[in-house]
C-alpha cells in the first residue's frame, strides 16, 4: 500500500526536480531561520489554550526556537523519504502530548510560510524566479503541514480508542456487578420471604381465631417469635454483607487480649450447648494466651458465628475449643511472614464433605440447607466471618475432624506485635 | 370417582421448611376443612397420589432436601412426575419465595401448574379460596 508521504506527494505534484531546488535553496534561506523562529514563537504561545502549553522559563522558548530552525534545515535538506515523514510524524505526536492544538499549529505555520515567501523577495528579485521558487515552497509546506496533521489525526483516533478500550471494559464491569446485585436481591428477597412468612401467618392464624386451645396459640407464637428472630439475623448478615461488597466496612484493629475475646463468648453458647447436652471443652483455659491484632467486636462475631455453627450441627458429644503457634514455614507462605494463632473449634457433629469445605464460605451456600431450613442460620455466617478475618490479616478454613467426623474449623489470627491501632476499610 | 361431597378433600403439601408447612396445614384444616399430608419423601408422595389419595398438590419451588432418583428434585420438576404418576388430572398450586420479575411466567410454563402463589402466603381464608377455586375448576 503506498504510504502517507508518497500518497501525498503525488497529489502535490512533487517531483526530484523540486527535491533539487529545496537542497539549492537551503543555504540561501538559512541567514533567515532565526528571524522566522522569532515570528513563530510570537505568534503560537499567545493562543489562548497554546499558553497554557509553554509553562516554561524563556529557556524552554529559546529550546523550542533553536528546535524551529532545525526543523526548517530539514525542510531543505532535500531528502524527503519514509525517514523525514517519521521525523514530521513525531512533531505531531510530541505536540498532542503536551497538549498544542492542530489550530495554534497550523496558525503559526501561516506565518512561517508568509515570512519565508518575504524572504525569497529578498533573495530573487526576479519575478519568474521567485515565482518558481515560492511554488516548490508551497508545496513542501503543503506537504509537511499534511503529515504533522496527520500525526495529529493518528494519535487522536489512538487516544479514542484507548478510552472507548476504558469504557468497555468499565462496561462489563458494571453489567457483571448488576448482574451480581441482582442475584443478591433475589436471593434476599427469596430469604426473607420464608421467616415472613411464618411470622404473618402465625400471627394471623391466631388474629383470626384458628387456634384450637390458648397452649396452641402459645407455641404458634414461640414460632412467631423463632421467625422474627430468623429475620433479624438475616438483616444483620444482609447489612454486613452489603458494607463488606461496598467497601464501606470499617475494622478498628487493634491490641485485643484474647483471653477475654473467648471467656465473653463461650458463655453466649452455653444455654445451646446445654440444651442439646454437649459439652464444650476449652482447652485453651489454662493456657496463658497472646494480645492479638484485631477488631473486637468483629473477632467475637466470628468466633461466635463458627461456636454456634458447631453446637448448631453436632448432636451428641463434644465442640472443643484448641490455640496453637502455626510453624513459622507455613506461616510465612500465606501470612506475609505475620506471626499468629491458630484457634481450631472441632466437634463431633455430622461433618462436611470435602467437595464442599470451600463453598460454604460462599454467600447463600450451605453444605445441606436443608439441615439449615431446620437448624436456622442465613448461609451469610461463614461467608461474612472469612472477609472478616482476612481483613484483620489472618485466614480461615475447614478440615475434617481429627477422628474422621464432625468439622474443623481453624482461623489465624496476627499476633499483637505491629503498630498499636489501625483503621481498616475493605 | 369423585369422593362423596361430605368427605374432607386431600392436600398434599411439599414444603422444605417446617413452619411454612405447618401454617399450610393448620390454615388448611381450620379454615377449609381439609385434609393435608405433609411430606418431602418422594415416595411417599407418589404412594399418595397413585392410590389417588391427593385431591390438590401444594409444591413449593426451592426443595433442599428431596432427592429423587439420585438428585435433588425442585418444585418444577416434581409437579411433572407427580402428573404422570396421578390416576386423574392433578390440580397443582406453586407456592415460592421467588418473587423477582419474571418468576412467575417461568415457574408457571416450565411447571404446568395450575396457579402461583408468592411467598409470604399469611392469609388462611385467601389461601382456602384459591384451593377451593382450583378444586371446583378441575371437577
């Protein structure tokens, strides 16, 4: 295909010949570059958005002047290949950069050409030569004014498509977040719907005068009750899980003593624990534990939400609650070289299966929902506790219990050795 | 044939929550007079409704835990086998939590059921009414 230059030269009409009186006039016409780069430079830098361009000291002005005169030495030079329309390329480039508009370029260029066809009155007071003269001038100015332009055309289009490249990819970012936001609506809407619905049928049931005996009505509002307790939970997962995607939740981390973490949760599982006679084994009793680096309120709710899940799903025996110091090798490779403890809460309860270890930790999953149906819970717990965790710095997970059965859940939490307190947004 | 008119109409509610189910039953027997068979096993489901047993099935859409033939079977797709396994034309009301846009007029055409209710369902004089209706319309 043949390129911009020789495109354009054939269009202009520009032959060797014209090559060949360019290179004669060269050493004539250069006594005049330093007057033509004064006239340039007064005309270009008073535009008004040109101005704002030239924000350098009259060093940067006498720069570009000495630069004019060198682009003018080439405009003579008489060579005009692929090489020169590169160099031409590059002036067009360089002033999108910074930011010179095509309509203060080609003004001031205007001048130039006004100022050179002085000069070659100056230089052939013949009528016929200067005529032939000003003719091959307009022509490579012609030329060369083509290819800044062209430049100028090349790296708008580049720019256009650089931020129509930004604005698709915003798009589907913000196509696939809808989307997101929209399973999550339905699937709030599906989640509160059902303790609702027990809450407005009960109450209406007994409202209307269904209830066989006043003991019945008195168990329908033990359910009433189950339900709007449900619900609340709910809302409460719902908001945190909505702060947490939104970035909005706000983690005051700081030197927490573990000790009283876990003595002022332990006792909020005690009344369920013993309902359902299982124990609860703290092991971590005598044991002199570390101050750690955390938020905690939010370490609370986790250790609860993981506590409760353990009582929740074990239906005889033991939740066990162990502290240890995790090897410093593989502390290092998932820590960021943090030193922490590792709380496990293992029970003997009815276990999760391997394949789904990871996606309970998934918001709206539970590994049976329909022992959740039965048992309560959002299936927002665990996902909320891992964002929670992983915002203090450490990290949670699940294993199979040390016999073979029930669930072991194990968190690490960073040691309180960094600075004393933090304020940490997700 | 149908029952004598004196004997209480069967309905059979397939619920995976328990409450849910218990206020379907309980507004179904006080208020309507009828009677309901509360179940999430398949098998038994189907034992009902071959001896003919079921008058109106009453499915909801998310069932956690009813499994059929290997796989967990939702409230669409048992309304299928419950039909085909019915020695007379069985009247089905979907009854979900699903209440987005659009919910309805998919559940209902991929279903085949015969009317939709959204979740929370709390009315037990509405909820008797629409048994009622779609019990006279399939006589």
């Amino acid at each position: 295909m043949e390129s911009f230059i020789e495109e354009m030269k054939r269009y202009l009409g520009f032959t060797e010949e014209d090559a060949a009186v360019l290179r004669s006039l060269g050493p004539r016409l250069v006594k005049y570059f330093p007057e033509m780069s004064e006239r340039f430079y007064s005309q270009i830098p008073f535009h008004p958005n040109a101005f704002r361009v030239f924000t350098g000291s009259e060093a940067q002005i006498q720069r570009l002047k000495h630069t004019l005169q060198l682009w003018a030495a080439g405009l003579f030079r008489g060579i005009y290949d692929e090489g020169y329309a590169q160099e031409r390329f590059q002036i067009g480039y360089r002033h999108v950069r910074i930011g010179l508009e095509q309509k203060y370029m080609i003004s001031a260029m205007g001048i130039v050409r006004a100022y050179l066809n002085e000069c070659l009155v100056q230089e052939f007071p013949a009528t016929d030569e200067r005529m032939e003269m000003s003719r091959v001038l307009g022509k490579i100015l012609d030329l060369d004014l083509n290819l800044m332009c062209e430049s100028y055309m090349h790296a708008t289009v580049q720019n256009l498509r650089s931020l129509n490249e930004q604005m698709e990819r915003a798009n589907r970012e913000l196509a696939g977040a809808s989307h997101t936001k929209d399973e999550f609506l339905a699937h709030i809407s599906h989640e509160l719907r059902t303790p609702l619905n027990s809450v407005l049928g009960f109450s209406k049931l007994i409202l209307d005068g269904l209830c066989a005996s006043p003991e019945e009505e008195r168990q329908l509002l033990k359910d009433v009750f189950a339900s709007a307790q449900h619900l609340l939970g709910l809302v409460n997962d719902i908001l945190d899980i909505g702060r947490i995607e939104a970035g909005k939740m706000v983690l005051h981390v700081e030197h927490v003593g573990l000790r009283d973490v876990l003595d002022s949760t332990l006792p909020l599982i005690a009344i369920q624990a013993a309902e359902k006679r299982i124990t609860v084994v703290d092991e971590t009793a005598d044991l002199p534990l570390p101050a750690v680096h955390a938020d905690e309120v939010r370490l609370r709710q986790v250790l609860l939400n993981v506590l409760t899940n353990a009582v929740k799903f074990t239906n005889e025996g033991t939740v066990r609650l162990r502290a240890s110091y995790p090897d410093e090798a593989i502390a290092s490779s998932d820590m960021l070289h943090m030193p922490c403890i590792r709380l496990e809460i293992e029970d003997t309860g009815i276990g999760i299966p391997p394949e789904k270890r990871e996606v309970v930790f998934q918001k709206f999953v539970q590994a049976d929902p329909s022992h959740s149906r039965r048992l309560g819970g959002t299936g927002l717990g665990l996902a909320i506790s891992r964002r929670l965790i992983e915002m203090m710095g450490g990290s949670i997970g699940l294993e199979s219990g040390k016999y073979g059965r029930g669930t072991l859940v194990w968190m690490t939490v960073p040691l309180a050795v960094r600075q004393q307190e933090e304020v940490i947004q997700a | 044939m149908p029952p004598p008119a004196d004997t209480p109409r069967c309905i059979l509610i397939v619920e995976d929550h328990p409450l849910v189910a218990k206020f379907y039953s309980l507004a179904l027997e006080r208020a309507g007079g009828f009677t309901c068979v509360v179940t999430e096993d398949v098998t038994e489901m189907l034992a009902y409704v071959e001896a003919g047993r079921v008058d109106l099935a009453i499915l909801d859409v998310s069932l956690s835990g009813t499994e059929w033939e290997g796989h967990t079977i939702d409230g669409v797709e048992l309304a299928h086998l419950l039909r085909e396994h019915a020695p007379s034309r069985l009247p089905i009301l979907l009854a979900t939590a699903h209440a987005m846009a659009g919910d309805r007029e998919r559940l209902m055409a991929a279903s085949g059921a015969d009317d939709y209710m959204e979740k929370p369902i709390y009315d037990a004089a509405h909820l008797v009414e629409k048994v009622r209706n779609l019990l006279r319309r399939n006589s």
